[in-house]
C-alpha cells in the first residue's frame, strides 16, 4: 500500500470509531486535508483493493480486512510515537507528523522489535491504546470531560485529537495527563464546561474540547 492509501485507511478508521458509520466522502476528506474529488477516488481505489464495503450515495465502512490494516497502521504510529517521545525527546505536539511518515514502513519484524524494545507499552504519548501485534485492540469505555457532572472530579489519561495545535492549547491550560480535575460549572447557553485544576485555577473550555480528552472519574 502506498503511503497515502495507509492515511487514508487509518483516518477512516479514526472516524468510523468517532461514531461516523456509514462514513461519507465529504468527512473523509475533511479529515485528511483533501478535496471530496480525490477522497471520493481513494475510496474506490480501496473498494477494489477489498478493504472497504462500499455503495453509491450510502457512504463506506470497513470491511474485516481493512479494519485489520487499519489497526496495524495505527499500531506502528503509535510505537513510533511514543518512541520519538521517549527515546529521542521530541516534544509530544510534533511527533503525530513524524509517525505519518514513520507508519508506511511496514515491517512486522521492526515493529514487533520496536515494541518489545519500548516494554511493550498499553498506551502511546496521547493516553491512546496501543493495537497488539494481532491487531487487538481493546475495547474500554472512554469518558470525556463533558460526561462529567457539577463538582465531580476526574484526572485527564489521554486525547482524542493528536494535532500539535490542539495539544499546544491543552497545554497551555495545564490538561496534561495525569492532572487532577473538577467541573465547577456546565454553561447551558453554548454547553460549554467550567473546570478547575487542583481547585487553584479555573478555566471555560468549549463542548467541542471538552470531547476531546479522556478522564478517568477520581475514586
């Protein structure tokens, strides 16, 4: 596969597991920066390579091989992720780029070495499940921020987006992995969520980010 077929698979992948199912051209294209033309054409070029199901005017899904490629490309990135975190310190906002190109080496005996190498780690630098060498995934329930309720507190374990624009911002507020948090507001007019960090600083984050980090419920 090319490197641009395997993006095109993995992002198909991400948006079916967002809740995208049938997943439609147009959304394909919004997530991989093209224009509806040429996802449209990736698309059948993948339906003939028997990794997609798909009909006219009724959108695309997975079919069980291109769910399995699919979970191989995202198991390299992910390793080559947090290998170039860990390893070579590169900072966690850049190396979703660096993983893109990283993940078209498709070579069992490099990732499963690069794997046993890392410890054979559960999460990737963003708090996203590794896929093992089988392409098992396990299936966990994800809470987010906004599934929280008034005064009820949590602490952060991951990202659903991996861009370095949104993983400067969460930066910057300081909701990083690991903090401790609690909703002190949920605003009705825009369903946007007041948060305080260690009851020291509190923020308004939008819905929209709000369902793009993954909290555990503090015990």
């Amino acid at each position: 596969m090319t490197a641009a077929e395997q993006e095109y698979i993995k992002q198909i992948y991400t948006g079916i597991a967002d809740g995208h199912l049938p997943m439609q051209t147009y959304m394909l294209a919004e997530l991989v920066g093209a224009k509806p033309a040429s996802a449209t054409d990736m698309v059948k070029k993948l339906t003939l390579k028997g990794l997609l199901n798909y009909r006219k005017n009724h959108g695309f899904s997975l079919t069980e091989s291109g769910e399995q490629v699919a979970l191989q490309i995202i198991r390299r990135h992910r390793l080559w992720e947090l290998f170039l975190t860990e390893n070579l310190k590169i900072d966690w906002k850049q190396v979703h780029a660096m993983a893109n190109e990283l993940q078209s080496i498709n070579s069992d005996l490099l990732v499963n070495n690069l794997e046993a190498y890392l410890g054979y780690p559960v999460y990737d630098p963003h708090g996203e499940v590794i896929p093992d060498a089988k392409g098992h995934l396990p299936q966990t329930e994800r809470m987010e921020i906004y599934d929280l309720k008034v005064n009820q507190g949590a602490t952060v374990t991951g990202f659903r987006d991996s861009g370095s624009a949104f993983l400067a911002y969460i930066e910057k507020l300081g909701l990083l992995i690991g903090v401790r948090i609690q909703v002190t507001s949920l605003i009705e007019y825009n369903h946007s969520v007041e948060i305080a960090i260690s009851q020291v600083s509190s923020f308004i984050i939008t819905k929209e980010t709000a369902q793009k980090i993954y909290v555990t419920i503090n015990e």
